[in-house]
C-alpha cells in the first residue's frame, strides 16, 4: 500500500500541490487499496489490485480495482449516523467520499474512480 501510494505521490511531483491536496489523495489511495485487498480480494496474495491514474485538463482520476465480486456502494450506511457509529466498516469510503470531489463505482463494485480537480497546484471543488 505505501509503495503505490508513494509511487502515485511521486508521479504528481510536477504537480507541486499543497500538502493538504497531496494528504487527501493519499488517504484516498491508501483507503480504496485497502478496501480493494481486505474485502474484495479477501487478503487473497494471489489476486491483483489495479491501480491506473490520468491527469489531464485539470482533472486527476485514480482508479483501483479488486478482483472480488463487488459490492452495494449504493447502500451503504452513513457510519456516523445511529447504531452504525459502533460498527466496524464503511468509514474508508465515507473519507474517500468526503476528500474527493468525485466518486463513481462501476456496475458491480469492484472498481472505484476518485477524482479531483486541480488547477495551479490547488485543487478546487472539495467538499467541506
């Protein structure tokens, strides 16, 4: 996890962001690849986690991708609302939902797209 999050981290040097932009991709990162390992691949060391990343016209797009089955990113609770404060999961994406300014996942689950959108250095867009 932290050699493709420095590798990632490496690849935007050029980018020269703001530590809090860099914090937030990388948070983001390392949460979809643990995600992708523990609950899609199921710490299975045979299966591959694909990590791609795009920049292009302001806009950064990582995407990560298991090889499990997937799962029902639209409906998973609010880890901070009720009886979930005190459950274990769902905190990951609930962080990657509220660092990046976009998420999309495809049709089964197993592949999430975070993106951010930058411009100068400075990322815009994020919600707070």
């Amino acid at each position: 996890i932290k050699r493709a999050s420095s590798k990632l981290l490496g690849a935007l040097k050029d980018l020269k962001l703001s530590e809090e932009v860099l914090f937030d991709i990388r948070l983001s990162l390392e949460e979809a690849v643990i995600n992708a390992i523990k609950y899609g691949n199921r710490l299975d060391k045979n299966l591959p986690v694909v990590i791609s990343c795009t920049f292009s016209g302001g806009k950064l797009e990582i995407t990560v991708r298991d090889q499990g089955k997937g799962f029902g990113h639209k409906t998973t609770p609010d880890p901070r609302s009720g009886t979930n404060i005190l459950k274990h999961g769902g905190r990951g994406i609930f962080l990657i939902k509220n660092l990046m300014d976009e998420v999309k996942y495809n049709d089964s689950g197993n592949e999430i797209k975070m993106i951010k959108f930058i411009s100068g250095g400075k990322a815009y867009g994020r919600k707070r």
